[in-house]
C-alpha cells in the first residue's frame, strides 16, 4: 500500500471523545498497510475564541501577531492526537506546519504555500510511526510563522499529498460527500459520488463550504485525487478527480449559494482607459477577492461600477476605494450587505444552450429579482437580496431536477 494523507477539521477533533475517534481511524487506516500522515484543524471554536481574545486585548494587532496566535490552536489539536494515538498502542509523532516542511510566502493571514520540502514527515513514517501534522500553517523565508487563511488546514492537506505522492487525500467532514445543494436547506439534495477538479473549483469559491477553493486548484494543479468522507461513518463520500473520465449526463452538477458577500458600487466613475485597471489592481494588491464585475451604460462620459467582495473585507475595502474615488474624480460609493450570491455549476452548461434562461425563469417563478449576473464556461452566479437566498436555491435545484 501507499501513503494516506487524512485531514479532520475542528468539529472532528471537538472533544476528547471525537479526537480518540480520530486515532481509532487512523490506526485502523494503518493496519491495512498504509503509511499515514493526518491534518488536523484546532479543536472546536478555538479559533474564533482566540480572536475573540485577541479584539478583547488590541485593536490593532499586527499581522505577524495574529499568525503567532491562531497557529497555536492546531498545535493543541497535534500534540493531543498524537498522544492518544500513542496512548492507544501505537506510535506517532506531532509536527507544526514549519517541522513539517510547509514553505510559504512572505505574506501574513492568507500565505499561499511554495513548496513542502517532505523529508522529516518521510523519515518518520519509515520509523512505522503515524504523522500527525498541524495544518492551516507553515512558514516564510524569514522564519516566520504563516497561516493560509479560513479552511487553510485543507491545503495543508491536499499540499502534503502532492509532495508525499499520495495514493489519496481523504477529507473528513461533518457532511458525508458532496451534494447537488446544502442538504440542510435543500432536504432532497442528492449526494455526488464524483465531481470535476473544475466543477468543484467553482462550487468551493461559491460557497460550498466542503471543501477550501485554494485546496482544490492544489489537487487540480498536481493530480491528487481527493476523497470527501464523513468523518462519522465509514461509507464511500465523493471523489474529486480529473475530469476525462467522467460521464457528462447531466447539464448542472449543483447549486451553491455565498451570503459572505457585499456589493459595492463606485457611481460617476470617469469612462478612461485605465480607470478600472487603477481600481481592481489597488484591491488585488491588498489581497482583496472581487467578483460579479458590472460595468453600466455611459452617460455624459461616466459610468457606474459594481462588483462583490466578501463582508470580511468590506472595511479594507472602503478605506481603498475611497482613496481611489478622490484621485480618478468618481462622485462616490455605496455598500450593501444585505446580498447573496446564487450560482449553478455543471461541466455540461458549455455545451448546452438555454440554462440561463431556465435558472433566471426559475428564480422569476418564485418573485426573486437578479441585481447581476456574472459566468463562465461551467457556471452562472446571481446576486440577490439575501433574505432570498433559501427559495432561490430551492427553485433552481427544481428547475434542474436535481433532487432524488
């Protein structure tokens, strides 16, 4: 057998009960022959807890600070899996993200990883031991501790898996696979037993909180393939893998929908060359995702702007584009937060012409006005007003047929 890299996300690793489960099937992943490596997240709500903390003592901490706090949730989690691991029987061993050779950028909050130089995790699994890796972290070239970023302990994983050359990166969830919608909101969502690198891309940066976007363009990049499983059972989840061996029956693989959205809008903006270059680069450098870009009709030489960033940036956010109205002469900028996103995603949408119209029919039968709209080759997103959101998606997943 091969190497299995398994990753546990914090509700996996709760509580002293959930963290023994956690050891109990990685051992049992062990005895039928496999060198295994294990990602795990911090236990439960630290994180949120120590930002809580971290408010309660400074208001403006610097970034290099926060990385050197929340990297220590997951160090909690390794120390106390491996422990019991031991306590169980076996052998194992606890590594940080830095002791594990995960390299990123200089870049505090939201590193990406440039490489994971493998060779301690490789050492200690030929001594037969089980690796325990803290994931969400690594470190920069100054010796800095980095973390990767909200879901980050995912790309941990997948990251590992390339570099290790495993034979799968398993996900372990509080959900058992990959489904057409939200099985909570949609209770006949169906379970998807493969999905497309693409079409998981796409539902992973629109709001499926499965699996982490950044962790899925990994695999894409390096082949990995990736099992999404519950954590409390044994049964089979979804495969995410490669595309070309895969059946294209359907038109629409799923709907998704994103409520960490806020629409901004910059009004008078002068119609120049230049002009939106000036306002999407000055976000893009502050690390600032922007998506649905809508550009008005010109009046008098000006037009209006609109785009969507997420509601944890919108005062980062404001403080930029206010800069950036005064120097290109706009007459101002508004911000609503009371918005959401609704998105179908299918890797046959590209050769199958009307499904537009049937989503924006769909959403029109049950009184939902679009404000935008923004696509793709595999995928159709709308932004709506956010009290909306759970008949929207209850409707196109209808629309489409998706259900059991």
């Amino acid at each position: 057998m091969g190497i299995i890299v398994q990753k546990f996300g914090g509700s996996s690793v709760a509580d002293a009960e959930r963290i023994r489960r956690v050891a109990l099937r990685a051992i049992e992943t062990q005895k039928q022959g496999n060198d295994v490596v294990v990602v795990v997240s911090a236990m439960g709500d630290t994180t949120d807890e120590l930002i809580t903390l971290m408010n309660e003592l400074s208001s403006s901490p610097s970034d290099r600070e926060v990385d050197m706090l929340l990297s220590t949730g997951e160090q909690v989690s390794i120390a106390l899996l491996a422990m019991t691991i031991e306590e169980l029987g076996y052998s194992a061993i606890s590594l940080t993200g830095p002791q594990a050779g995960i390299m990123t950028e200089d870049v505090h909050l939201k590193a990406k990883i440039i490489e994971v130089k493998p060779d301690r995790v490789l050492e200690e699994l030929k001594k037969g031991k089980i690796v325990v890796v803290a994931g969400f972290q690594g470190i920069n070239s100054n010796g800095d501790i980095t973390t990767l970023g909200r879901g980050g302990s995912d790309t941990t994983a997948v990251a590992l898996a390339a570099a290790l050359n495993s034979e799968v990166c398993e996900i372990f969830t509080d959900v058992d696979g990959v489904y057409t919608a939200n099985p909570r909101l949609v209770p006949d969502a169906k379970k998807l037993s493969v999905i497309s690198y693409d079409e998981m891309l796409e539902m992973a940066s629109l709001g499926a909180q499965v699996l982490q976007s950044r962790a899925v363009e990994f695999a894409k990049h390096y082949g990995v393939k990736i099992h999404v499983r519950a954590s409390f059972n044994n049964s089979e989840g979804t495969i995410v893998r490669e595309e070309r061996n895969m059946e294209k029956g359907t038109v629409v693989t799923g709907v998704t929908y994103d409520k960490n959205v806020a629409k901004f809008a910059i009004l008078g903006v002068p119609d120049t060359p230049g002009i939106a270059h000036k306002i999407f680069s000055a976000l893009g450098d502050a690390r600032i995702n922007v998506d649905v870009i809508v550009q008005g009709a010109k009046s008098n030489e000006v037009t209006d702007i609109l785009f969507t960033v997420a509601q944890t940036d919108i005062k980062k956010s404001r403080t930029i584009l206010e800069k950036i109205c005064l120097e290109i002469g706009a007459t101002g900028i508004l911000c609503e937060e009371d918005v959401a996103k609704v998105s179908i995603v299918g890797a046959g949408m590209a050769s199958n012409p009307g499904v537009a119209g049937r989503m924006f029919g769909a959403l029109a039968k049950v009184g939902v006005n679009i404000e935008a709209v923004s696509t793709s080759e595999i995928k159709i997103s709308c932004l709506i007003k956010q009290d909306s959101t759970e008949k929207a998606v209850k409707a196109i997943h209808e629309e489409f047929g998706l259900g059991k």
